[in-house]
C-alpha cells in the first residue's frame, strides 16, 4: 500500500515543480533515446515500416519536448530510411527539411546535412542515369538509321528550360538573323570569344527551332570549342545537350548518347541537380522510354 507520505510525494507536494519537470524531462530524453534505437534496430533489418513507425513516435516526443535539434535528428533518419529503399526523392525531401530545422538554429550540423544532400542528389543522378541507359538496351530498336521519329514539340520546351538556366551568364542575342550573323562576324573579328559565343547559341537555337538542323550544328560545335577553351561547363553542357539532341535526329545514336554523358558529367560538377534531370526527361522523351 501507498503510505500517506508517499501519496503525498505522488501529487507533487514532496519535491519541487523544477524536479518534477527536470524528472519528466529525462524520462522524454530516455524514451526517445529507446524509441530511436528501435528504429535504428528495425532499419539495419531492413523493416522499413517498423523503422518509420518508431520514428513517428520519437517525433513525437521531440515536439512535446520543443526541441528542434531532436526534430531535425529524427527527419535525417526519416531520410535514411526512404534512402534505404532507395525512394531517393522522398529521403531528399526529408534531409532538405531536416536541413532547414538546422539552418533555422544555426547548429552546427547544417553543412554536414547540406554535403548529404549534394552526396545523395549526385547518387540519384547516377542511379538514374544508369537505369536510363540499360533501358535504352533494352529498347527495341525499331527505327532505321537516319530515320528516327522525334516529336520535336515536346523536346524543345525542354530545351528551353535548359536554357533559362544560362540567364545569370548569358542573355538572348537580339536581331534578326542577319543582324546577329553580322554581329558574330564583328565578335570574332575582334576577338570578343564571349560575345561570339552568346551570339552563337543564339543563332543555334533559332537555327534548330526552325529545324535547320545542319545550320544549328554547325553553331553549336562553334560554342561547344569556345565554352571548353574558357571552362565554362554549364553553357557547354547545354550545347552538348543541344548537339546530342541534333545527333539523335541524324541517326547517330551513339555519338547522341556520347553528348548527353558529357553534359550529365558537366551539370554535375556544376552541382546542377535540376539541369542533370532535364537532360534524363529528354533522353526519356527520345527513347520514349517511361520513368
């Protein structure tokens, strides 16, 4: 039985409120310590359902403990877990929330959680690239050299994404065609390499929105000598892009293939993650081959 003096320490007459409170709080910490080495447990076995189940819980009560850092720690294991399954869009999605709960308290595991996400971005690019071209193997090839069937309409507003991401370096050339042809002679004649190669793109682009894909070609191989002499990786894995897409349409699936690795390898050291997708979407897009 309960003595009176215990009951009267069960109601909190016994001891201070600043004990009860710093009591609770250690039993908190020591259920979320139990709670993560749960899921800790499950996810080394693979069970990813118990392992997402636990850390539900120990969210929990990381919330009633108001403790951000807890909360942060709880959705980089969250993250491992879709990592795990390799469900690589969704782990990143809750690594980038974990890194905004780090950011926002300033602790000092926001750049090892921002290097995570640059590592697991990169590993998605690479898993879905390599995906990628077994399925285009195991594609039957039901065109003939030369003749291979391009829904262009759908591969330039693709294009065109890929090239608004150029806006901070190079803008459009304006002008007619031959104002700009007028102009790249007057860049080149001057040794302007920058102004020439802006003009180039430009007129690459019209070119090949205009299917004049000889002329385009042509433009572009221009660009691609003057971007690899100055090291300029985004603009020249955008040409890449553009001559592997010109390729493709010719026939020449390899030398097409050839250019969309090197743009991949360019938008990686670029650290682009969205511009390495683009060039998945259009290679998708040409294969058609589904994601």
């Amino acid at each position: 039985m309960i003595s009176i003096l215990g009951l009267f320490d069960l109601f909190g007459r016994g001891r201070s409120l600043e004990d009860y409170i710093r009591r609770l709080q250690e039993l908190w910490e020591e259920e979320f310590d139990i709670l993560l080495s749960i899921a800790g447990y499950y996810l080394d076995e693979g069970e990813h359902e118990n392992a997402m189940e636990y850390l539900e819980k120990a969210f929990k009560v990381a919330v009633e403990m108001d403790d951000k850092e807890l909360e942060a720690v709880v959705l980089d294991f969250m993250g491992d877990v879709y990592l795990d399954k390799r469900e690589m869009d969704t782990a990143i999605e809750y690594f980038k929330e974990a890194f905004k709960i780090y950011s926002s308290i300033k602790s000092p595991r926001k750049a090892e959680m921002k290097e995570k996400i640059s590592e697991v971005e990169k590993m998605k690019e690479a898993i879905e690239m390599a995906e990628l071209h077994k399925k285009f193997e195991e594609t039957p090839k039901i065109f003939e050299p030369g003749k291979l069937e391009v829904d262009i309409d759908k591969i330039i507003p693709k294009l065109r994404t890929l090239l608004g991401r150029l806006e901070s370096e190079y803008k459009p050339s304006e002008g007619t065609i031959e104002e700009l042809k007028e102009a790249l002679d007057i860049a080149t004649a001057i040794n302007d390499e920058s102004g020439e190669a802006s003009i180039l793109l430009t007129l690459g682009t019209r070119s090949f929105e205009d299917k004049n894909y000889d002329d385009a070609f042509n433009y572009f191989e221009r660009a691609a000598e003057i971007f690899a002499k100055k090291g300029n990786k985004m603009p020249l894995g955008v040409v890449n892009v553009f001559l592997g897409v010109i390729y493709f349409i010719k026939g020449n699936e390899e030398e097409a293939l050839e250019n969309f690795r090197n743009a991949i390898k360019l938008f990686g050291s670029s650290d682009d993650s969205k511009a390495s997708r683009l060039v998945a979407d259009i290679c998708r897009l040409l294969y058609r081959v589904k994601g």
